[in-house]
C-alpha cells in the first residue's frame, strides 16, 4: 500500500510541474531590448538637408525710384527682405494679365519693389516660404514679385507675381500696415545701394546693370572628396548587387540597369538610369519639388547650392553655386551645379540622370583673399554688344559672379574668381577683367 501511494504522490508531483511549466510557456514574454534601427542602417547623408526656403531663393532686390532704380545682390539683405514677406498675410490671389495695359511699367515701374529670381518658380512650391491664404489659389509660375509701394488702395496693398517668360500677372493683396513698414525698411533705404541702368535687347525683355565698378574678393578654397561609397548606398537600389571597378579617369559602379561614374580628374559624378521612361511632359511643381527632395534624401546640400532652371519638356532641374556673398559660380565642366533628369517606370518616378560634383569647398583660406574691381555695367555692355555678329534678341542675362577653377589637379585647391558672365543663344561665356577687349570663354 505504501508503494502505491508513493507512486500517486510522484505522479501528481509530475502533473503539477508539468501543468506549472506549460503555463510558463503560454505566458512568457522575453524581455529584447528594442533595437535601433540607426544602429544597422546608417541614413546616408553627404553634406545636410535644406528646406525649400533655402534653396529656392532670389538673386537680387530692385528698387524704382522717380525714374532711377537701385538694387542689391548681397545675399544678408536679400534674406532680410524674404524674411519680411514672409511675414505678410497674402489674400485674393488672381489672373489680372488681361488687364495690364504695360507689362513692362507694373514690373520696373516707379514706385515698384521688384524682388528678382533666377528661374520661374512654382507658387504651389513657394508657399511653403510665403502665408498665402486660400485652401485653393490658381497654379501658376513666377520670377519676379513686385511690391507696389507708392500706390496702394485705400484698404489694403497690392503685390503681383510675374513671369517675364510667358508674360502674366497675378494679382495679390496685403495689408497697408505691411506695405508701410516695407516702405520704411527698406524702401526708403534703397538710395543707399548702388545704382543701376536699364538695357533693352528687346521689348520684351530688360537687363538692369550697376552703374559704377563693384568691388568683390577672390578666394581660394581647400576641397573635400566626397565618399563614393556613400553615393552608391543612396543611388542603387539595392547597392549589394553593384559592381566596383577602377577605370583610366577614377571608378565605375554598375548594376544590371545603372551605371555610377566617378571622374577623378574633373571631380564630377554622374548617375545614369536608361531603363526609365522618358516620353512625358512634367509639372512644374511635382518636378521641383521631388528634385530638392531627392537631394534632401541624401544629404546632398553639400555647399550653398541654389535652384536656377527647370525644363518641363526635357523633365531636368538644375541647381547652381553661390557664393557666401550671393553671386553665382560657373565652371566650364559643370563643377558648379547640380542637374537632375527624371523618367518614370510603372507610373513610379525614377531618377534618369544625376550628375553632381563630388567635391565640397571645406574651407576658405583667408590669408589668400584679394580684393580685385570689376567694370562697370555700361563697360561690359559695350564690349557684348561690340562681338562680331552680335544679335541682341539672342542676350538673355548679364550679371555678375565667379568663375571656379582648379588651381592644379595635384592639390586640393579651387580658385574663385570674381567676373562677369552673359547668357547668350543659350549659353553662358565669361568676361573676365583681363580679357576686356579680348575673347570671351564660353561656358558649358
């Protein structure tokens, strides 16, 4: 009887640590340590992120005064005058381009600020920058916004958004409290900047140019190579099936579909996609937009690189240099721009082309800066219009700037030097202080 009791009791022990067990098992929860994902998938970044403020940006602030016009290109007022605008409240935004008599009077007129921009920009876009009221405006695009400073209404203020290149107007309103302070800050001010003068190549078209010499710096530069690897982790998809190899001018990375070169030589990379689509039209807003995005994704901001061009048709936007002082810089390899080309596969955008400089202007050598004075406007003027079969409806732009160059392919080195640049048939050339009176370079 003993031995049948010992055998219950072992069997119910048995049961017990078994129903125990089974009930630890249902219940346990293990204590992992969340992971971080930083820890495994580092995010590629080249140089920093920029918001739309910081790369769609104007080149200059004019000023119409009885008949005179004033004007700046100095990148500290231009900030001050965006940071202003920005601060106004924008309402009643409409199409009034059939209903302006002289196009060319409401932009450059007297009694006019006329904030100037590159390339036309999408409203859509800018109103990450502006507080334009409506949860629906029209779409349209701008290069130039006027503030109508001496002949406001009665109730409010008017300010236009214009496009030299299709030649329309939108009309805006703003309070007179705005345009006063305006008029006290910074219109009332501008007599202080230089003074400029008008050319007209066409009647559709006027380039305004300093009336006097303009002093700038030359400035040397110490670069930094970009890491190429990190290129190739942003642009490939899956950057584990890419292809190393070394070729004559630096690297090649390859996949069964894109091609990523790296000239060493000029420092310049290039991205090619072929396989997307490329028979489209873009929009204008979506273009811009995902092309500072896609910079953004990478880290790409790695110098002050600002938006100057875009092309709907050929789907490519183009990103230009500028320099600490607010002058754009030109290369003849294209050392000082960023351009996208896009295409789409499955109704999915893809990026088609990326060709970008590898390099970043690290640090300025401040014992080599040399003050140096360029021409004045009406002596730059005078020396375009005096090339041989010079046709003035082919002059699209004048202005001032820096041609960027190597000071040899053995250092770190990159010259910046202060010159004068025409966009001319299309195509940028260069006027530099030596060579007034002789050949100009033209520009790629």
């Amino acid at each position: 009887m003993r031995y049948e009791n010992i055998k219950s009791i072992i069997l119910t022990f048995l049961v017990c640590v078994s129903i125990l067990l089974t009930w630890n098992l249902w219940t346990y929860q293990p204590n992992y340590e969340t992971m971080d994902s930083h820890n495994y998938v580092e995010e590629v970044n080249l140089g920093g992120k920029q918001e739309v403020s910081n790369v769609i940006l104007p080149d200059q602030v004019l000023y119409h005064i009885d008949g005179k016009h004033y004007g700046t290109n100095n990148s500290g007022e231009l900030d001050k005058v965006i940071k202003e605008v920005s601060k106004w409240t924008i309402i009643d935004v409409k199409n009034v381009t059939e209903k302006v008599p002289n196009f060319n009077e409401l932009i450059h007129g007297s009694g006019n600020a006329e904030i100037v921009f590159p390339n036309e920009v999408p409203i859509e876009l800018y109103r990450s920058v502006l507080n334009v009221e409506g949860r629906k405006i029209p779409s349209f695009n701008f290069d130039r916004i006027i503030i109508n400073v001496e002949d406001s209404g009665k109730n409010n203020g008017v300010m236009y958004f214009a496009s030299t290149k299709v030649r329309h107007v939108y009309e805006s309103h703003i309070s007179l409290t705005d345009v006063s302070s305006f008029r006290r800050s910074f219109f009332n001010q501008a007599k202080k900047m230089p003074t400029y003068f008008s050319y007209k190549p066409t009647k559709n078209r006027t380039i305004f140019l300093p009336e006097e010499e303009t002093k700038m710096t030359t400035n040397n530069f110490i670069l930094n190579t970009l890491d190429s690897d990190k290129i190739k982790e942003a642009l490939f998809d899956d950057p584990s099936f890419v292809q190393k190899s070394i070729i004559s001018t630096g690297e090649e990375y390859t996949n069964d579909s894109s091609k990523m070169t790296v000239n060493k030589d000029k420092n310049m990379l290039s991205y090619v996609n072929p396989t997307v689509e490329d028979d489209y039209v873009e929009n204008a807003y979506d273009l811009v937009k995902r092309s500072i995005d896609f910079v953004n994704e990478h880290g790409g901001w790695t110098d002050q690189f600002r938006y100057v061009a875009k092309d709907e048709y050929n789907r490519s936007v183009t990103f230009r240099l500028y320099s600490s002082d607010g002058y754009p810089v030109f290369n003849d390899y294209g050392l000082s721009e960023i351009t996208e080309v896009w295409g789409r596969n499955d109704n999915r955008f893809k990026i088609n082309k990326y060709i970008r400089p590898n390099i970043s202007m690290e640090l300025a050598l401040a014992t080599e800066a040399k003050d140096v004075t360029l021409p004045s406007g009406y002596q730059v003027l005078e020396l375009i219009q005096g090339k041989e079969d010079f046709k003035p409806e082919l002059l699209e732009q004048i202005v001032l700037g820096y041609q960027m160059k190597k000071v040899s392919n053995e250092n770190r080195l990159v010259l910046l030097k202060p010159a004068w640049f025409y966009r001319y048939d299309y195509s940028w050339e260069s006027i530099t202080k030596e060579n007034l009176g002789g050949t100009s370079h033209g520009l790629e």
